[in-house]
C-alpha cells in the first residue's frame, strides 16, 4: 500500500497510519495579541446572536482580525 494518496474528488491528501489513510489536515498558526473588552463583547455577540457568520469567519480566519479591528 501507498504511504501518500492524493483523492481529486475532495482535493485531499491522505497519509497511511498502520491500515487507515487519514486525511492530513492543518491549522493556520497565527500569533495574534490577545483581546480586550470590546474584542471578547462582539465575539460573544457573534457567537450568541450571528452563529452561521462566526462559524463561517472561523474557518475562513478573519474572525481574529475582526475581533482586533473592533477592539482598536
């Protein structure tokens, strides 16, 4: 068996770990300066009132430069 596989239906690589191929998946490592009050309020905001909108910045990783630009 193959130790690397790439799946063009999901555009997916996949590594062999003992006799499962897992998909090899990665965060974005981003360093940001902790929040302060405002930051945390429309976070909470977001996360209680808009939770497709924060589900959906999240993922794309433009929550935190959101949540730094209302705290500036």
């Amino acid at each position: 068996m193959k130790d690397h596989i790439y799946n063009e239906q999901n555009g997916l690589h996949y590594t062999l770990h003992g006799d499962v191929y897992l998909p090899d998946l990665a965060y974005s490592k981003n360093d940001y300066p902790p929040l302060g009050k405002y930051g945390r309020m429309r976070q909470t905001y977001l996360k209680e009132n808009f939770k497709a909108q924060y589900s959906l910045m999240l993922m794309n990783d433009t929550l935190w430069p959101h949540l730094l630009e209302i705290d500036r």
